[in-house]
C-alpha cells in the first residue's frame, strides 16, 4: 500500500478520535464532569425535524452498534484491515468496495441532519427552535459535518492511482451526488406529503401558523377539511396529504362547476359520498358552489320564517287565557322543541335531572322541570302566569290539568324551549318552595294524527308558593274511571 493512502487512512482514524480524546483530557484535566440541562419549545409542524427524529427512531438501535463508536473509527479500522488483505490476497476491488460501503455507513449517518435542518430553516426560520436551543443544535450539526471529513479521506485513500484517477473520482462524485440527491429529494416527497392540522394552518387566524403559500381559497377548504371542533371536518380525509388534498377539492369543484355548481347533481353526488361534511369546506374552494349553497340556504331560511310565522298566527288565534285572580305577570310564547319537552331551571342548575314525568305531561327535581310540548317534535303555544298566592283549579276545556312541587335556591323558574327561547321569570316570590300548575289541550289530536298543524298543542303553567311536595293530578287525558 502507498505511503500515501497509508497517511489517510491514519488521518481518518485519528479525526474520527480527535474529539472523544479532547473531551476526556479535558474533563480529567478539570476534575469535574460539566452537565448543563436544556429544555425548549418547540414550533408548530416542521417537516425535516420531524423527519430528522423518525430516522434517530428508526435507525438509533443501528448507531448503538460498537463498530461506530468514537466516530466510526473501529469501522474505519475494519476497512483499512479489509483494504490490506484485499491487496495481499490480490482482490484489491474488494477492499475499495469495503471502504467505501464504510463511508456510505458515515453519510448516512451525519448527512441527514444538516440537510433536514438546512431545510426547514430555509422553509421557515422558526423551525429551527423546534431543533432545540442554538448553542446545542448549533454544535450538533457542526459535529455532524465534521464526520463527513473522515468520509472525504477515506475515499482519497483508496481513490486509485494514474490515468484512471479522475474517471474513479468522477464515479465517486457522481455516486455521492446522487446519495445527496436521493436525501433531498425524500425530504421534497415528505414536504409535498405533508398532513398540516389545524394550528399549523392557522385557522384560527392568530397569525401563528406554519404553513405558507396557500391563497385564502386553498386554505380554507384545508382548515373546513381538518378543523375537527365541535363535531366539524371530515375525518375520513383527515390524513391525506395537503397537496393531494387540494387536488381532491378541485376536481371536485370542477365536477360540480361542469353541473351549475349543484353539490346534489348526480355525479358530484357520487364522488363526495357519505361525506357530507364535506360540502361546507367546498363552497370555500369553489365560488361557484358557495354561490349555490347560499342561495339554498336563502330559500331554507324563507321555508323556516315561514313555518315559524304560520306557528305563531296558529298561536295567536287562540283565545287568551283570563285568570279567575291577577297574576303578578302573564305572558305568551310560541315555543318549539325537537325532544318532546321545554324545561326550566334554576339558575346554577342548568340540565339538571328531573324524576318521572307525572301523567306524562310534568316532570319535577331540585332546581328542574321538564314539561311535553309536542309529540317529538313541533311547535307549542304557551301562556306564563306567576302567581303570590295559589289561583282557583281550571280543568274545563283542559285534557290534562296535573300539579307538582319546585324547589328554587336562587328565585329563577325560566321555561326555555329548543331554540333557546325563554319565558320571563316565573318565580315572583324569589327563593323557596313553588307550586306549578301545567294545562294542556291539543295533546290528543297531536298523537292521533301526525299532519295536525304545528301550534295545535296549548300550554297553561302557573307558578305559586306552596311547601307541598306531593304531584297532584287534576285531571288526565284519557279520563281516568271513577272509583265506586
């Protein structure tokens, strides 16, 4: 072997030991082993450290391995044994290819990091706090270039000598270009596979987002697409890739272009699915089909006005109840529910649990009330009268008249319906014990007959002081048979 390679091959042996000797001399030399801690935080989804930590994942158990030790040295000093006895067995190839598959095992382990870190300081600044604190990340990257140097000697060890010299190099070159080319372009395929959630997207608009180069439509649909609060986003996409992701989004707005922009045409149809959700981050996409949405939405809301209006004329057209004594207030509603029931609380006891429903018509608990309104689901007209003393009983023209007791530690006895509508507070005496008096009609042709018109159903409620405990039921519907 030259004397030359021999000289490189001892460099590279002593450049990969270099700082292990220096910081054992100098941690003998100060009696004292330093130890700093560090913590940070890191910034938002940055693509190359987190690629950086998979392969540290991935490959750690592999850099464990003692042949990489001390910087690779025990390997460098496997391929230098392994070139000599190439060369004395007459097979020197084989020791060219052990050396420089010992220096593919070198780049591949220190390359990595200062590209991926280059990377994201390149795509955003503020991924590099994401690598840890400057001084550390700093000289972890300084230390992994200077790996490489032990690499660079090892290959001019055994680059061969004479005419065929510069066409080795250009191999070598080319081979090492190409390993670079191969790195960088996973982190391009990673970049462009990227899965941004809804921070990184800033779709809260904070302005602390990560993701750069989208326009307002783009990222819109994204954030309609991952944004999963309150029950919103479509999940079934919810990991695939940003750019693949848009591109979904817009063959599905050129599909529903090419049908007047109508999310409901067959085909359009066809391509969403059972994704359903998916409609709402589409009209933040496509012009064309918001212009459409919000002109159904225009004539939804015209329907709902509608029926609402037709709700409360029903409701008006009834008589106005006449008390027998003067309530302290009495007022009317047109309330509606989806659950069967409106409710009132007391104040701190909102969703409080009622027991049994008495006839079926009012159920009572501490600080809670549950009264039927509709047979599932419709529109009630009711009538709110508060009362200092107990009124006379009214069970003529009632199919249902029953009584229960209230209890109320803030004073507060306020019936709301579905859409959050509320009576006026019942409870005229303040804190204490109440009676409530609750009247229907209506409720037979509403559960015989399922096209009765909404507003059908009547509610009286009366709210008075009373201690007494003990449901009372005036009247039933159906009558209940007298006992002989």
């Amino acid at each position: 072997m030259p004397k030359r390679s021999s000289v490189l091959w001892a460099a590279a042996i002593l450049t990969t030991v270099a700082p292990d000797i220096y910081f054992r001399v100098a941690t003998m030399l100060s009696g004292a082993e330093e130890r700093v801690f560090y913590g940070w935080v890191s910034w938002g989804r940055c693509t190359g450290y987190e690629i950086n930590s998979q392969l540290r994942s991935l490959l750690g158990p592999v850099w464990d391995f003692p042949l990489l030790w001390f910087g690779s040295a025990p390997l460098i000093a496997l391929a230098w044994g392994g070139r000599l006895l190439s060369e004395r067995t007459g097979h020197p190839q084989l020791g060219r290819i052990l050396a420089r598959s010992a220096v593919t095992v070198m780049i591949v382990r220190h390359l990595p990091s200062p590209l991926l870190f280059m990377f994201d300081a390149s795509n955003d600044p503020r991924c590099v706090q994401s690598w840890g604190p400057l001084e550390v990340t700093g000289w972890g990257i300084a230390m992994n270039l200077y790996y490489l140097v032990p690499a660079v000697l090892v290959l001019l060890a055994v680059r061969a000598p004479g005419p065929s010299r510069r066409g080795r190099l250009a191999r070598t070159g080319a081979a090492a270009s190409l390993a670079i080319m191969i790195i960088v372009g996973a982190v391009a395929d990673t970049a462009a596979g990227r899965v941004s959630d809804s921070w990184a997207l800033d779709c809260a608009g904070s302005g602390d987002g990560t993701v750069s180069g989208l326009d307002e439509h783009e990222k819109g649909f994204l954030c309609g697409v991952r944004d999963e609060s309150f029950g919103r986003g479509v999940p079934q996409l919810a990991d695939m890739p940003d750019r693949e992701l848009l591109a979904y989004g817009r063959h599905l707005c050129e599909l529903a272009v090419r049908n007047g922009g109508d999310v409901n045409a067959p085909a359009v149809s066809k391509a969403i699915g059972e994704m359903n959700s998916l409609v709402g981050p589409l009209t933040r996409l496509c012009p064309k089909v918001a212009e459409v949405e919000q002109g159904r939405e225009r004539e939804r809301q015209a329907e709902n006005d509608a029926f609402i209006a037709a709700a409360e004329k029903s409701c008006a057209a009834h008589p106005r109840h006449r008390p027998r004594i003067k309530p302290v207030r009495q007022v009317r509603a047109t309330m509606w529910t989806e659950f069967w029931e409106i409710n009132a609380w007391d104040e701190g006891s909102e969703g409080g649990e009622v027991g049994g429903m008495v006839a079926g018509l009012v159920g009572s608990g501490p600080g809670a009330l549950n009264i039927w309104a509709a047979n599932e689901i419709g529109h009630a007209c009711v009538t709110g009268e508060a009362y200092r003393r107990r009124p006379p009983v009214e069970t003529r023209g009632w199919e249902q008249v029953v009584e229960v007791g209230y209890e109320t530690r803030k004073g507060v006895l306020t019936v709301v319906d579905g859409e959050g509508d509320r009576l006026p507070n019942l409870a005229a005496g303040g804190p204490g014990s109440y009676r409530v008096r609750v009247h229907v009609r209506g409720r037979k042709a509403s559960q015989e007959h399922i096209d009765v018109p909404d507003g059908t159903v009547q509610l009286l409620i009366m709210v008075f002081p009373g201690d007494e405990k003990r449901p009372v039921i005036y009247r039933d519907y159906p009558p209940r048979k007298s006992r002989k």
